[in-house]
C-alpha cells in the first residue's frame, strides 16, 4: 500500500491558520484543503482496498482535494460539480485537466441530466451544502444514479460543519463505513469534521 501521508505531505489541509481564521470570520474564506489530513489519508487506504477507479466530487471549494486524490490515484474517469463559490472571494478553482465540469447546483435537473451522460461513478464524494436538507436532497438525487458508493463529509458534526450531515447520517439505512480521526493539523484531539461512505 502506498505511504498516502507522504503522498499528501505537500498539500494545505484544514490547519490551525484555517481553524483560527475560521473562529474570527465565521468562513473558512482562506484556500486549504477543506478537509482533516488524517481523515483523508485514511479514504486513501480505502480507495485502494475498494478499487476505486472513477471518482465525482460534489463542491470542491478551489479544487485542491480532487486535485491531490487524481494526482495519487490516476483515476480513469475524473469529475467536479460546484457553484462556483470560491470565484466569489477572489480564489481560483484548479481541477484536473481531463475533468468533467459542471458548474450549477446539484440538485438541478440540469445535473441529473450531466450526469446521466457520465458513465458509471465508483465514488460520489459529497462535500457542498452541509445543512440537513441539501444534504437530504444530495442524496436523493444521486442514489439513484449509477454509482457505487456515495461519501459524506461531515458526519462528526460541529461548528466547522454543522450538525445537518450528522443527523443525515445517524438516519441513513445502509451499509456504513466511518471515518473519524483525530484533528490533528488543527491541533484537537477529536474530528471536527468525519467521512462517512454509503452503498446499498
């Protein structure tokens, strides 16, 4: 298996900078990774043990998460849907190259459209509006497209995410994967933040 914490060693995660500014601003309005290392490392060691060879990330913020998994993982099919918020506060969004785009809301018809067109996703990586019922409406209307697995981040629950995704998840019916791991960029003992992976 490859060493994913080295493989990651160059890529700005959620840290203590972010939390701090966070705390001050109430909007992580800065350009890391919106995600815990650790929790990340760990869907690395996923990814690999499930054969994940297409991946669709919904809201990817500047696009430094799919950015750093395509880098690792060459995965055969690549795609991102966002609303295009970081435009907003001055940021750039950097994808992969050979990225399908669709830049709307994914809850759209126009999305489900898009993305019928695509063939079929192993992972749907869900990280957009984390209140309880965009998180609902995410995945009604990616269950039911042709995919594997669907993940959610933000299943810990807390001021950095909100408590939405995590009552999302305690009600989900499913098979049930966890990750939730110690903040240790920002310097907490416990997740703020947590992945939760779903299928059938």
């Amino acid at each position: 298996m490859l060493d994913y914490k080295q493989a990651l060693a160059d890529v700005r995660f959620w840290d203590k900078d972010t939390d701090s500014f966070f705390r001050s601003n109430g909007a992580p309005i800065i350009d890391p990774a919106l995600q815990n290392r650790l929790e990340i490392i760990e869907l690395c060691k996923w990814i690999e043990k499930n054969n994940i060879r297409s991946y669709l990330e919904i809201g990817v913020w500047t696009g430094r998460l799919i950015s750093a998994l395509h880098a690792i993982f060459s995965f055969d099919t690549v795609a991102a849907v966002d609303l295009g918020d970081a435009l907003d506060f001055g940021f750039e969004i950097h994808l992969p190259e050979e990225t399908l785009f669709f830049e709307g809301d994914s809850q759209s018809p126009v999305y489900v459209n898009w993305r019928k067109r695509i063939e079929a996703i192993d992972l749907v990586f869900i990280d957009a509006n984390h209140d309880y019922t965009a998180v609902v409406a995410d995945f009604e209307v990616n269950k039911d497209l042709p995919n594997k697995y669907l993940a959610f981040h933000g299943i810990a629950g807390s001021p950095y995410v909100g408590v939405g995704v995590k009552k999302f998840w305690e009600e989900l019916e499913g098979n049930k994967h966890e990750i939730i791991l110690p903040h240790d960029d920002a310097g907490l003992e416990f997740s703020t933040m947590g992945i939760g992976i779903w299928s059938r």
